[in-house]
C-alpha cells in the first residue's frame, strides 16, 4: 500500500522521491567448448548495442557515441587487445523520437577458445594501459560533463567461429549476426547480440504534484555539490568486483543494498551554484526548465550534500498575492542522504508548498531545506514496484524496532496494471536466512497473510541485548506475466545508550539560558530516524529558548515519580545527527531558559531505542557590593 505523507518544513516543501533504472544484463555464453579454427588469427564480429535512454553528449544535450571501444581480457585476467568499434549504419536502428536507442557495429578480435572478460567502453580513452582488469578499468573516468557508457560480458568459450555454422565464411573469417540483433536463435545466443549499454550518471528532474500543488509553479532547477568527474565502470572496490547482473536489480533500494557507488579517487565536489541570472536565462547544462539534470555518481556523502534549487512562483491563498523565489531539497529519504547512483532516473514529486520561497539562490542553499523527504524511510524507500504489466506495493521496505513483539506489514498486489485491480491472493512470502547474530523470525510459522485485507502478520525473537539482529522476509506476487517481489529487512536493535548533560549552574534570574547536550553513538541504522526524545524537567523550571521544542502530555518519566506530566519533543532528523558527529558519537542540543530564579532541577531524557539519561544543574545568586568606601594617599 502507498502512503504519502506530507511534512512541513523550513521550506515548506513535501517531496516523494521516485527513482527507475534501465534494466541492463551480462551475457554468458552458453554451450559446449567448440573445435576452434584459427586461434589467434582476427575474425570480423558484427554485434549490436542498446543505448539507454537517455542518451547524452554532455550530459542531457543531443544524444551522440563519439566511439565505441572493446577492451578484451584474457584469461589471466591482463589487457589482451583494445581495438575501436566501427559502426555499421546499414544497422543502425532509430526510434520514433529520433533517438539510436539501438545501433550496429562492428570490431575485429582474435579467435579463442580460452575464457575472456569484453568490456564495451562508449566515449573512452584512445590507448589504455596494459595491466590487470580491476587497475585498468577502475582508472577510467570522464569529466568535464562528457558522458561515458559501459558494459562487461564474460564469453566462457572465448571468441570462435566453427565452419558448421551459419554465416561463417573462410576467406577472412567473418561472424555475422542477423540484423535484428537481439533475435535469439541458436546461431547468435552465444555471441554478443543487443548489448544494452549502462551510462556512468544520473538523470534529475523535479515536478510538482497538479492535484495538491495547484498554488506553485516550476519555473527552472538545477543541481548543487555534484562530482567533477564519474567512473566509466561501476567498479565495487568493496568485493573487487564489477556490478553486472543490473537485471536483478531494478530499483534504487535493491542495488544500493549491494553497491554503494562508485566515485574516482582524486573527484572534487563542485560547489559553485548558478546565478539568479542563469535562472533567468534558464542556461544550458546548468539550469534545466521542465526537463532534467544530470549529475555523475556519488554514493552517500559525508559532507557538502548534493542539493537541488528550485526556483518557482507560490500564490499565498490567503490574498492571493504571487512571489517568486528559490527553495532548497535536500537529496533525502527517511532522514538518510541517498546515494545518486548511475543509469537511475530520480524524480522528486513537490506534493505541497506552503510559503515563499528564499530571495536569493544563497539564501536557499544555505536555508534548512526542505528536509527530510518522508518522515520513515520505510514509507518511502521504493515500496512500489512495477514491470510494466503488474505491480506490488508494500508498506515498508525497512523496520528496525527497539523490543521483540508482533508486527504488521501492508501488501497490495496488481496481476495486470491495466485493469488496476488487487488481487491479494496471489501474494506468498518467504523468510530469508537470518544475516547476524542469530533470527529475528524464528520460522514461518511466525509469519500469516490475510489476503482479504493485505496484512501479513509477523511475530519475532527477543532483542539481543549486546547485538544487533537482521532478516529479511521476501514478499511475492506472481501473475501469468511476472514475478515481482520486495524483500523486507526486519533489525532487533538492542537498547542504545545516551548521556545526557546540562550547564552545571546557572544565574538564579528568569530568563538565564540553560543548554541541554544529548549525546548518542554513531552508525545507528538510518531507518529509526527521525528520533523523537522527550525531555522532562522535574521541576517544571524551565521553557524552551526556540521554536522545536514542542509541548506533549504524557506519563511523567522522571524516576521515582509516577502519574501524569509533560515532556518537551526534540526530533533529531539524519541530517542533523551526521552533521553532530564528534569522534565516536553524536551530540545535540536543547536550548531552555529559565522561568523562575531558583530553577534548579533534575532534568531527564528518554527514547524508545535509548536507556533513559539524566542530569540536573543548580542555581546561584549573584552578589553585589554597596557600601563601599576608597581612599587614596600619596
């Protein structure tokens, strides 16, 4: 089920951030080692790419392959040849928009039976060095706003030609694929047919909701604190590893989950913004209107946050009087910072805005922003999932939870998306192998789908109290035409703990500050923010000194009291508790001041994740002298 929910931040944005990929894959050659001819001698190897929309020369402007390269490696794993495409226009194959999304080449490789490794390197360098796959290929970048495209197949049997085979010819030895290049017979599934191409950026664009944002225009956006340069390759230095397979990965969620992003060594985050003016012009490459921006990889960023600027009109419903200004979105989701991985489509939706704009692009930039995207990153991180002909949705992707218990998730499943009607019957679940420390679900048993009303109902283990528990439970629809699924991570997180201190004493007069510092660890799971502390003076003697500390009834939780009270809300959002980092831990503020001249109180802290944390501070009066008399002599 999809739930949208709209906060309201400094900047008055509500965004839901959508993301979509192209579907990329690797080739393995199937079928037994052949009886080769000609080892070592060059064939002529006709093969055929798929651009991914969209397609680019420097990052969203008219669509061009300056060249098309093949790397092969052999079997050592060392650069074996590099040799330049050609293209074949007899077999270039052109959409209705006049875009090649499908385009004919040809490259002549040396026969061999042994197992190589191709990499098909779009708008690459004109030599490459020889060394090992992983040094070679991880070096490669593009910059300046040039765009690079990729792909690795691995061919087990090599590259051959086998006299019995249809449209080999002798006299040179030639391989020629049939024009539709992505005909699969048996003549061509075990050489490199429709190669679908993966680009090295992503695409940006920022719409506003019709329905609920009929009070605010777009007028233009562009993209701030992005990479100088991008990998060709997505290269994971983690596993030493190249990610292929994209296929099974078709949302944003499920690839981040394997691969962090890939971003070169010696990148500068470009932190230069455009103008006022270059808003107005609406400039080429820096500020897009109505359509999009594109932005090399960069997995999570630890400082200067890629943001995007909006620049458009609110009507103030009240008067209906107009203005024109920029506002800030941060690239968040739940509270977390996303990664802004390649070949992925990011679409952020405004559902709401409530106020004006900043005057000026710097006031924007360095305003809060619109925040958090939604308020659980669990509401919003891809629980919607579509191939084209059915769709499931869930109501979290992500739950980390302090105690052990019963929980719900809410399914819906769509067989055909034409019809749109939900058909929960076909749903099936599956519990995963717990990944540490031992389940979080203890068997199936524990797990129930009602399909009448889409809930599946799941009961897990104790929380462990020194470590950190994690499983996954798969959630499955399946129609005649497709079999979706979304894997959802459950985490028994044991009690954190937190110190909480204050200034130690204070003027007794109303009105003197008092600051109060939370302090947390660091790495705690992005998906149990936003945080929410309750803050309770047991003396009642203090008032807040800003605006975010809002007033909640309650049970008092001050120890050895009992009945009711209230508490002070303090919301800790990702942003800020990264931004907090000190060392090993996180700290915060609360800033109070007092109400009475004698304020002095115990003060005390809790969370559902957190052991509940105190502290207290005293009062002193300050003296004057009267009465005093000087003497001089001399």
């Amino acid at each position: 089920m999809k739930r949208i929910l709209n906060i309201l931040t400094a900047s008055a944005l509500t965004l839901i951030l959508a993301f979509s990929c192209v579907s990329e894959k690797s080739i393995e050659m199937p079928g037994p080692r052949p009886s080769v001819d000609y080892e070592g001698r060059e064939i002529t190897v006709y093969f055929g790419v798929e651009m991914p929309e969209p397609q680019t020369k420097a990052l969203g402007e008219n669509p061009t392959i300056n060249s098309l390269h093949v790397a092969v490696f052999g079997s050592s794993g060392y650069l074996k040849e590099y040799k330049l495409a050609e293209p074949v226009p007899a077999n270039t194959y052109v959409s209705q928009e006049g875009v090649a999304n499908k385009k004919g080449y040809k490259v002549n490789l040396s026969i061999t039976s042994s197992r190589i490794r191709v990499h098909l390197i779009a708008n690459g360098p004109e030599t490459l060095d020889f060394d090992y796959e992983s040094t070679v290929m991880s070096k490669l970048t593009s910059s300046g706003g040039q765009d690079a495209y990729w792909q690795r197949i691995l061919l087990d049997h090599g590259i051959y030609a086998d006299e019995d085979e249809p449209g080999y010819y002798s006299n040179p030895p030639v391989l020629v694929l049939d024009p539709d290049f992505d005909l699969d017979t048996d003549g061509v599934t075990h050489k490199m047919a429709l190669i679908p191409l993966v680009r090295n950026f992503a695409k940006l664009t920022v719409i506003a909701d019709a329905a609920s944002t009929s009070n605010f225009t777009i007028d233009s956006f562009a993209v701030v604190n992005v990479p100088d340069k991008g990998s060709v390759a997505p290269y994971n230095a983690a596993t030493g590893e190249f990610m292929m397979n994209y296929e099974d990965y078709p949302t944003l969620n499920d690839l981040s989950a394997v691969y962090a992003g890939n971003m070169p060594s010696a990148t500068s985050i470009d932190k230069s913004y455009p103008s006022e003016a270059d808003f107005a012009a609406r400039t080429n490459g820096v500020v897009a209107a109505g359509g999009a921006v594109y932005m090399y990889e960069r997995p999570v960023p630890t400082a200067d946050a890629t943001i995007l600027i909006v620049k458009g009109t609110y009507t103030d419903p009240k008067d209906n009087s107009t203005h024109t200004g920029y506002y800030k979105i941060d690239m968040m989701d739940g509270g977390a910072y996303l990664p802004i991985l390649r070949n992925f489509r990011y679409q952020i939706r405004i559902q709401k805005v409530n106020r004006n704009g900043k005057n000026t692009v710097i006031a924007a930039i360095n305003g809060a922003g619109s925040a958090d995207i939604s308020a659980d990153i669990s509401t919003a991180s891809q629980v919607n999932l579509s191939d084209g002909n059915s769709a499931i949705s869930v109501e979290y992707t992500e739950k980390t939870l302090p105690i052990g218990g019963t929980y719900t998730l809410g399914v819906s499943f769509t067989p055909d998306v034409t019809t749109g009607t939900v058909d929960n019957s076909l749903v099936t679940y599956e519990l995963r192998p717990a990944e540490a420390n031992g389940a979080v679900i203890a068997s199936e048993d524990d797990i129930s789908f009602d399909s009448s009303t889409g809930t599946l109902t799941y009961t897990t283990t104790d929380v462990d109290p020194t470590n950190t528990k994690s499983q996954k439970i798969r959630v499955i629809g399946t129609s005649t035409k497709s079999r979706l699924y979304r894997d959802i991570t459950i985490r028994l997180l044991p009690q954190q703990t937190m110190t909480v201190s204050c200034t130690p004493v204070i003027e007794a007069e109303p009105g003197t500050p008092q600051t109060v510092t939370i302090t947390i660890p660091q790495d705690l799971p992005q998906s149990i923010f936003p945080l929410h502390f309750k803050v309770e003076v047991a003396a009642k003697t203090l008032t807040p000194n800003a605006g975010d500390l809002p007033v909640e009834p309650g049970e008092t939780i001050v120890s050895g009291q009992s009945g009711n009270s209230f508490q002070f809300i303090k919301t800790l959002s990702y942003t800020d508790y990264l931004g907090g980092y000190t060392g090993n831990v996180s700290s915060f503020n609360c800033e109070f001041k007092s109400i009475i001249g004698d304020s002095g109180s115990d003060i005390y802290v809790s969370n559902e994740y957190f052991a509940t944390g105190s502290t207290s501070f005293q009062t002193f009066v300050k003296r004057y002298f009267s009465g005093l008399r000087f003497s001089t002599s001399g």
